[in-house]
C-alpha cells in the first residue's frame, strides 16, 4: 500500500493545488492529513481546502489550530480518525486530532490524560497510527530552541503497542524520520511550506520518505 502524508496546510489552498499538479495521485492508495487544514478557521475554511482533493481515499484528524467546527465537519463528513479506526486492506488506520497543552491556548488542545485515554481506545492491529501531536522527545517535536514539545502519551502509547507506522505533524521545524522500538516515525513537514512524506507498506515492512515540492 503507498500513502502520501500531508500536514499543516493551515488553508494554503495554493500549496495543495501544487501537490495535487506535482504527484500522480492515482499512484497511491490513501491520502492522509495529520491535521491543521486550517488556521483558526471553521467549517468553511475547511470545506474550501478539502474541496480540492481528487477522487482517493482520504482520512483526516483536526490539529490543534483547528476549531471544534472543524472537528465536527470532517466528522460528519465520515474522514475523520479522531479516536475512531478504520480497516484498509489488511491495515487498521486511526488517530487522536488536536494536541497537547501549549502555552498558546489554541483551540483543540488535550490534557495528556485525555490524550492517553483516546489513543487507549484504537486496538493497535496492523497499525498505521496518526496523531497531530508527535510523540516527545524525538526528531519529530524539537522546536528551533531544541526544546522538545511533543506528547509523552502519544509516546507511551507507541512504546507500548508499537505500531507500524506512526505519523504526525504540528511542529514545523522538525520535518523528520525517526524511530521508536520497531515503529518508524514521520512528521513529513508543514504542506503549506512544500512539504508532504510517502509511507509504502510491503507485508507488514514500511517505507517512509520525506518529499519536497519543487
């Protein structure tokens, strides 16, 4: 199975056009967004952004820079994986949308004990785990201090249940690969500045690859 990965469009119709003009959609399986479609914008925003996407199977989590309309538009929508799975193939895709607290009081920000109790709810089968919020203290969640900002549930759920995948967004700075245990880790970078990832999975082996539009 090939997805493409993209986050943090925060309403770039633009850079989604250039992604959609770039890639051969018809090359991948499954389109997924791991949150931020807007910047504090409601349903209409988000409906603008995900009005352009092509003919694909798609599934999306709200970030935290979303407001609760977004949450609910993609929700009725039936493409969000907010603490709901779906089967794809022989693959369980779910995920938890917004992030932890930050000291910006964004609009869809969890305690990590709500975050815990959310992730607890996925049965972690054949996995593809997609979060907002990446996991702490990795590659993914260092700001351009080098604090690390992520999520300590998002991690523990992780090293617990070790998924295949796990993708996540929400820090711009920290475009990058990782790993935890036997779990690679993507943030494919914000798509608004150009960037999106590929996930290729072959009988349970995963393949990640950050991309860049040109």
């Amino acid at each position: 199975m090939k997805i493409c990965v993209i986050t943090d469009i925060h309403g770039h119709k633009s850079s989604l056009k250039k992604l959609f003009d770039y890639i051969n959609i018809k090359e991948f399986n499954l389109l997924l967004c791991c949150g931020d479609i807007t910047s504090f914008g409601g349903k209409r925003e988000a409906k603008e952004v995900l009005d352009l996407i092509p003919h694909i199977q798609f599934y999306t989590l709200f970030g935290n820079c979303d407001t609760s309309e977004v949450k609910d538009y993609i929700g009725s929508n039936n493409i969000s994986i907010h603490e709901r799975e779906v089967k794809i193939q022989n693959y369980t895709l779910g995920g938890f949308g917004g992030a932890n607290i930050s000291p910006f009081g964004t609009p869809s920000e969890y305690s990590e004990e709500q975050l815990i109790a959310g992730l607890s709810k996925l049965s972690y089968k054949n996995m593809i785990l997609v979060t907002h919020a990446p996991p702490y203290g990795t590659k993914l969640d260092r700001i351009g201090n080098g604090k690390h900002i992520g999520s300590t549930s998002v991690r523990d759920i992780i090293e617990r249940k070790q998924p295949l995948v796990a993708l996540s967004g929400h820090v711009h700075e920290s475009r990058s690969i990782d790993v935890i245990g036997v779990t690679k880790l993507l943030n494919p970078g914000a798509l608004k500045d150009g960037y999106f990832g590929i996930v290729e999975l072959v009988n349970n082996q995963v393949k990640v690859e950050l991309k860049e539009l040109d």
